[in-house]
C-alpha cells in the first residue's frame, strides 16, 4: 500500500478533474420506549432528543448516508481493511463491542465476517437498521456512564469517531479496560478536529475560520478540540493496556493531491464533507458561538467552497490507535 499519506513529506497539489468522485435509553435488548426514538427539528435538521446535552450531530437520513461515507472512507484508508488489531480473519473473537456504532455498518460487516463472534453495537440514537445478523445486535446507551457488562467481557473493543462526545477520555478508556478480557484488544479511530497544510494556503482562508470557529465551539462543549493520537496511546497505556501502536494516516479534505491514491481519498473526503461540515459545526455555531442559522450557514458554506476550490492544501490525521490488555 502507498506510503504517501502516511509519510511526513508535503503532498503535492494536483488541479487535473477525479471523474470518479466529482460528480437514558436502555442498556439491554429490551423493545425501545417511545421516549428514546423521538427527534426534535431544528434548522432543517433532525435531532435525536435522548441525545441533547451530549450530542450534537443530526441523526437524520442525510446525516446517516454521510456516516456510511464515512465508515467508507475510514476503510479505504487502510487498504479495505475493517480493522488494525492483530485479529485474523478466522479468528472469531468471542464477544465484540462497537462503541459508538452510529448506523451500525461496522458491527454489521465485522460480525459477517466473524460469523462465531457476538457482536453488540452501543450508540445513543436508535438509527440501527431493524433486521441484523444472527450474531449483531444492538443497544441504545451513554457510554459515559457506568457499563454494567461483565469484567473482562470483551475480547476486542471498537471505538470510532466520538471526539465531539467523550468528555473524560481517561474515564472512557479506564471502562474499556476494565471490560476487555485478558489477551483482549482495543482500537481506536479517530480523525483529527484539526487541519494542517504544507504551503500556508489554509491561512486566512474561509476553511481556516471555520475550523477555528468549530474548535472553539467544541472546547465551551466540555469536549476535547485537541485530540491526538499521541494523546488517545498515552490514555491507552495509563489504564493498563500494553503494546500501544499508533496507525496515523493524513486525510486531504478534498481532490486537490497529485498522487493518485491521496487524490481518491481526498476526494471521498471531499463528499463527507458537503454535508458533514454543517452536521458537525452546526449545532456547536448556534448553541456555544452566539450565531444566527444565517451565521452559522454563511461560514460553512464559504468553507465548503474552499474545498470545491482546491485552492486550499489542507489535510487532517486520522489515527487508528491499538493496545493489548495484558494476560
């Protein structure tokens, strides 16, 4: 696999077209309640009411095609594979957590491929499709409060994309610990609420506002603006876990690089974020920046033209951070 996007040398910018992509619930299996499958709109958005206070991306069916996309993009950074831990594809581990599971298609392809594990798929919003394989299935829960699975449950742990919701990381991993068997992995995958650039195109750029606009919003939510993955191995190895590598990845926001490999990835990123600069910045402009809808609307929007653009070489990490409980 092409090392471009992981090595440290500046990724350099390509302006030809890329056809290709141009164009308090419950915590068991119980029947949900009422209650936790209602929604409120708000700026031509659907929310997840159970969520409020916790979670502020939308939930609607826009927002779940981008979460698809996004388990696509996560994939095809890593070659196709659906994980990093050292699990061998036959090897079915016994009992398998997806934390944060979203629409549920990582729990859905990993437990098709490991057809002996037990899969259970955690998310605050009931998005989950109804029918599952026989051995996935999923529940409505806050994973910041106490689990109340068995210790040393877990023989693998998966946690993607809850860098907006975690509010104590040393907590949330200190759970997962605690609840991974002996000889267990966990892995972690995060894309960074960051951007970086080689040739200062970002500065003074509308992407550049929004991003600092986001992170400030996100830092008055309790959350963590900056997180790393240096940060998430540090955490990983003060609660127990051992063998804590680091997958580091850099993702171009959108079709701008030259080389052929970044130049795909950049541009599926690039249909992430047409709707996924308003999912994740919306609801943090208007409830923690004092802004309008017009506001709000106005900044994504003239950010998302500096991705159509081109112009600005930006690019952020995603890490996938692994760590073994010991014996």
């Amino acid at each position: 696999m092409s090392s471009l996007l992981a090595d440290t040398a500046a990724i350099e910018a390509d302006n030809k077209p890329f056809s290709d992509y141009e164009t308090d619930g419950a915590s068991d299996t119980q029947s949900l309640t009422s209650s936790i499958r209602e929604h409120v709109y708000e700026n031509g958005r659907r929310y997840h009411r159970k969520s409020e206070g916790k979670y502020y991306l939308p939930s609607d069916e826009t927002e779940q095609d981008r979460l698809d996309l996004a388990h696509h993009l996560f994939t095809s950074v890593r070659g196709g594979a659906l994980y990093m831990a050292l699990i061998a594809n036959d090897e079915d581990p016994a009992n398998v957590l997806d934390a944060g599971t979203g629409t549920g298609v990582w729990a859905l392809d990993f437990g098709d491929m490991h057809p002996e594990s037990q899969v259970i798929g955690v998310d605050l919003a009931p998005i989950q499709p109804t029918w599952t394989f026989p051995n996935v299935k999923f529940e409505c829960d806050d994973l910041e409060k106490t689990w109340t699975y068995k210790r040393d449950f877990f023989q693998y742990i998966h946690s993607r994309t809850l860098a907006t919701s975690i509010k104590d990381w040393p907590r949330y991993l200190a759970q997962c610990f605690r609840h991974t068997a002996p000889g267990g992995y966990i892995e972690i995958a995060e894309a960074e609420l960051k951007l970086h650039c080689d040739d200062n195109t970002l500065e003074g750029s509308a992407l550049d506002a929004y991003m600092k606009a986001f992170t400030s919003c996100l830092a008055k939510s309790g959350a963590q603006a900056d997180l790393t993955g240096e940060y998430i191995k540090l955490c990983l190895e003060e609660v127990g876990y051992t063998d804590v590598c680091i997958h580091a990845t850099r993702i171009p926001t959108g079709a701008w690089p030259k080389d052929p490999r970044a130049k795909r990835i950049g541009a599926i990123q690039h249909l992430n974020m047409q709707t996924g600069l308003e999912a994740y910045a919306l609801g943090f402009f208007m409830k923690f920046g004092g802004m309008n809808e017009d506001k709000a609307k106005k900044i994504i929007a003239d950010a998302f033209k500096d991705i159509e653009s081109r112009k600005v070489h930006a690019y952020s990490y995603q890490w996938n951070v692994v760590g073994k409980k010991p014996e």
